[in-house]
C-alpha cells in the first residue's frame, strides 16, 4: 500500500465493545469509533439512548447488550453476544462507571462496594475475557479503560470513586506488562472534568463550577467529542507501541 493511503486510524472492519454506550462519554466514544469504521457492541443496562441510530447514521452496525456490570456474572454473555453477533472481537471501552459521594468519616460499605464493583472489579473481569478472545484470535486487539483525574489525585468526599480510579491507572499497566507480548495493547484515558450526566451536581453547584472553571488552562468543561480523537488513536495501529499509558485529556488540569 502507498504510503499517502495509508491511515493508521482507520479502524474499517474492527469490532468494539463500549460499555455504558448509551449516554455521556461511552456514547461519544462509541460513535467516534464508528466514525472511523468500527462496528459498536454497546453494553447498557437500559435503553440504549440515540447511540443505536448515531452509529447506524456512520455507517456501521451497532448491536445492543443489557448487562449490569455491577456483577460480573455479565462478562461471558456480553463476549459471548459480542462474537456471536459480529464473528469477532478487535476493542474493549471499559467506560461505565458510578460515583458516591460522602465524608470518609461516614463512608458507607455500600457505597464502597457498589463504586469498586462496576470501577473496578467489571473492568478487570471484562479485560481478562477480551483478551483471552484476542489471545485465540490472534492477532492482538486494544483495551481502552477509563481512569480519571482521582487516578493521579486525591480528589474529596469521593472514597471508593479515588480508590477505583487509581486501581485503574494500576491495573492498566500491570495488563499491559503481562498482555503487550500478545499483542495486546492495554492503555487508559484520564478525562479531566466533562459536562456529563457524571459530573451534572458539580455543574449546578454555581461555587463549584467556578472553582473548577478557574483552574482549567482550556477555560471550559470537556465535551464527550474531545475523547474521540484520544480513544480512536488508542484503538488503532496509530497506537501499537504504546502500552501501559493513562492519556489525560483534561484541558491541562494536570499541568497546572
Ligand atoms: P455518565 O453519563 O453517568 O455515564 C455512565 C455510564 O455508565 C452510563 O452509561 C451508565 O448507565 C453506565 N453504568 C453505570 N453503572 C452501570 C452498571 N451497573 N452496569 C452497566 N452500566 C453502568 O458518566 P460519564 O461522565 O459519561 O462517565 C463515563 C466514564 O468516565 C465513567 O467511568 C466515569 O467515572 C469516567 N469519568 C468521567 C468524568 C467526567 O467528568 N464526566 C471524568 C473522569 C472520568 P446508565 O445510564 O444506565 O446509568
């Protein structure tokens, strides 16, 4: 192939699975790889939003799983519904995630359980089944986590959400260290603050909003659209070097 053809992005024939696709960033993220060629297994516990017609409009096919991902009783029925429906497997989103906030002083066991459980343990549990797929494949394949400012922060009032977000940063690269001679590229986007559903009562808490509007050099809350370029370069070829890294895209929150 010519070298000017040549696009290392291009993610034509891929097949990825996004959970919590239907809203916030997993929906952005989902059509962004749509839009560079993936089909979509989108993971929803519900309705799975305007994502299934967004997609659809790129192009591509979207093929919708209910799973609740605070168990991970869901892992092998949503590889299973993934290979069956498309054959093939090629990239995991890890995206869906909760947060509970409170004084660590009260923190609840629930509120421990219920942040670690989908944060932490469903991601674990649903890189080890990718990657044993992409292992038979052959062939390698790309996992994508979803890890935070509170991977590198200490954050407040958030316990298990800090504990789970820094375990992903970890985690990211103890699966690079083991999965990279695969093939298996293992990486992690650190969103900084986006206007989602996520972060709607920091945004409606006019101090708050303030505060953390001041201190991003970028002077504006992210938008799910400023994943898309982050997450379909960690997806493709454009990325096959890179392993074990947690990509903040933060409008430089870090650097300050
Ligand atoms: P969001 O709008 O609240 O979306 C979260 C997604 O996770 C939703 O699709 C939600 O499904 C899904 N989800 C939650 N619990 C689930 C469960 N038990 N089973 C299956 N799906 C479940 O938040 P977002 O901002 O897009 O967050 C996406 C990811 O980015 C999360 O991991 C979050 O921690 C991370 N993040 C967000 C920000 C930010 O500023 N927004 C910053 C850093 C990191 P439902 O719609 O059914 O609830």
């Amino acid at each position: 192939m010519a070298f000017s053809t040549f696009n290392p992005f291009d993610l034509s024939g891929k097949v990825a699975i996004v959970t919590g696709s239907n809203t916030g960033l997993g929906a952005g993220m989902a059509l962004a790889l749509a839009q560079a060629g993936c089909d979509i297994v989108g993971v929803c516990r519900a309705d799975p939003g305007e994502t299934p017609a967004r997609v659809e409009a790129a192009g591509r096919r979207f093929v919708e799983v209910r799973a609740d991902l605070s168990s991970v009783a869901a892992v092998d029925d949503i590889l299973g519904a993934a290979v069956e429906a498309c054959g093939r497997l090629d990239i995991l989103v890890n995206n869906a995630g909760i947060i509970r906030r409170d004084d660590a002083l009260t923190f609840g066991e629930d509120d421990w359980d219920a942040v670690m459980d989908v944060n932490l343990k469903s991601v674990f549990f649903l890189a080890q089944a990718a990657a044993r797929r992409f292992v038979a494949q052959g062939g390698g394949g790309k996992i994508i986590n979803i890890a935070s400012m509170l991977s590198f922060q200490g954050g407040i009032r958030v316990a298990s959400y800090t504990a789970s977000k820094s375990g992903v940063l970890g985690l990211t690269r103890l699966l690079a260290n083991e999965w990279a001679a695969h093939g298996v590229n293992v990486n992690a986007i650190a969103p900084g603050y986006m206007a989602t559903a996520n972060t709607a009562a920091l945004r409606d808490d006019a101090q708050r909003n303030g505060e953390i509007l001041s201190r991003i050099p970028a002077g504006r809350w992210g938008a799910p659209d400023d994943l898309a370029g982050p997450v379909v370069f960690l997806a493709s070829a454009a990325s096959d070097y890179v392993h074990g890294h947690t990509l903040a895209v933060d409008g430089g929150w870090l650097a300050r």
